[in-house]
C-alpha cells in the first residue's frame, strides 16, 4: 500500500470472516474490497441487509479487527489516534446510556479519546455550548432520554 496525501480512506484487499452458530460456520461479510476515497470526493455504501456495508464501517472506525488486507485512513494505520480524531460516525441504532446525564455522557466518550481533567471539562462545555445544551451543565440536571429529543441525541 502506498501512502498518498490527498487518499482519505484506502483499502487493500479487505476481508472480514465471522464464525456463527455452534459449529463455527464461516460467512464472510467483506470478500476482498480495494476502494480509493480522495479527498474532496464524496462516497456512500448502498447494497442490502448484509452486504458487509456497516462491517466495512466498523473495521475503519476500529471497532472490529479484518480478517486480511489492510486499510489506512488520512494516510495513518486503523487505529491511530490521530485519524480517530478525525472521524465520526452515527450507526443505525446508536448506543445511549439513559442513565447519563448529556455531560455525563460526553465525559466518558472524551475518557474513551484520551482526554482527561480540565481539557476535558473544557470540551464538554465547548460542545454543550455549540448545540444549545448548556442547561445541562449541572450535573443531575437531566439524562439523556429526559433532556434530547431522539433526533437531538
């Protein structure tokens, strides 16, 4: 694989098998992708229930490990921490824990980046600031399923 600066993703070859059921049965979910993403391009993965569309998301945001090949993100390897500094994504069923509060919340996803103290209380009001949520900046204030809206979530 060789790096080039204006590749955002690029992929190799990539393969992803699971093992299913008792015995172990194989299917694979991603058979052998090469795909180039450039910068400034714009790509989407359309295909039907288990077309290896959300798989292949999951290898790129380090989620899942690929069984072969290799992948690179902004020219770094899956996994470095600078590329997931770059990256978002919003699955079809995203993962709340309505127990948190909204700060609560962004705290332990900024843990799981790194970020710690007051850097990270300093973000969390940063982006409580940028989408109107700074009456969530006391602590028992509100969780999650009493203060947003499922599309504000």
């Amino acid at each position: 694989m060789t790096p080039s600066s204006d590749l955002v993703v690029q992929i190799e070859q990539l393969s992803k098998i699971f093992r299913v059921g008792f015995w172990g049965k194989r299917v694979t979910a991603v058979d052998c992708l090469n795909l180039e993403v450039r910068t400034g391009e714009v790509f989407g993965f359309l295909g039907p229930n288990g077309a290896g569309k959300t798989t292949i998301l999951k290898i790129l945001m380090g989620l899942i490990y690929p069984t072969s090949g290799t992948a690179r993100l902004f020219n770094l390897e899956l996994g470095d921490p600078r590329a997931k500094t770059r990256l978002g994504f919003l699955p079809e069923s995203p993962y709340f824990y309505d127990y948190l509060t909204s700060r609560e919340f962004l705290g332990f996803y900024g843990h799981l980046f790194g970020l710690w103290g007051s850097v990270l209380d300093k973000r969390v009001d940063e982006l409580l600031e940028l989408v109107g949520m700074t009456h969530c900046s006391v602590p028992t204030s509100c969780t999650m399923p009493k203060c947003c809206a499922i599309g504000s979530r």
